[in-house]
C-alpha cells in the first residue's frame, strides 16, 4: 500500500481531505469523499487524513479549520480549500487538475 507521499507525487490529481474525527459534519464527508472516489475512481486519488492523528500534516500544511481540502499533482499543491464544501464544487476542483 503507498504512503501519503508516494500518493501525492503521482501524475494523476490527488484530492486530501483533512478531517477531524470530532468535527460536526464529519459522516457528511465520508459519504461525500466515497462518491467522489466512485466518480474519479481511475482518474485521481481521493485521500481522507484525519489531523487529530496526523499533527505532524496538520503543521507541515499549515491546517486552521477541517475539513480542508488540498489538491496535489506531482507533489505540487494545486489547490486549497477549507470548511463545507458541496460534491459539485469538489468536483470542479478535481476536473481543473485533470
């Protein structure tokens, strides 16, 4: 199984979800990020990371707020968004990358 950063280095977008067990919409984003897996299942990779265990990554990228989306391609931060985000507007970001 790859790592964190093996995933990210990869030619196809990869879409990390840092979440937080704790946090209030924390079951809408599981089912959010399982269809958007289903959607782009060989076109990018679709991670969710949980900060709480996870410090380290929350300090490297700078985390303020989950759940927080970052894009990466070829280990490069496309894109970054934070707080509540629709399945149309993740997918959005996704497309741009591809």
């Amino acid at each position: 199984m790859k790592n964190f950063r093996e995933i990210i280095k990869e030619s196809v977008p990869t879409l990390v979800v840092f979440e937080h067990a704790g946090m209030n919409d924390a079951v809408e984003v599981k089912y959010l990020v399982k269809d958007l897996k289903d959607k782009f299942a060989e076109k990018a990779n679709i991670w969710r990371v949980d900060g709480s265990y996870n410090g380290h990554l929350k300090m490297e990228y700078k985390l303020e707020e989950y759940p927080t989306y970052i894009l990466f391609k070829e280990g490069q931060e496309l894109m970054r968004e934070a707080g509540k985000k629709t399945e149309a507007q993740l997918e959005d970001m996704i497309q741009r990358a591809l």
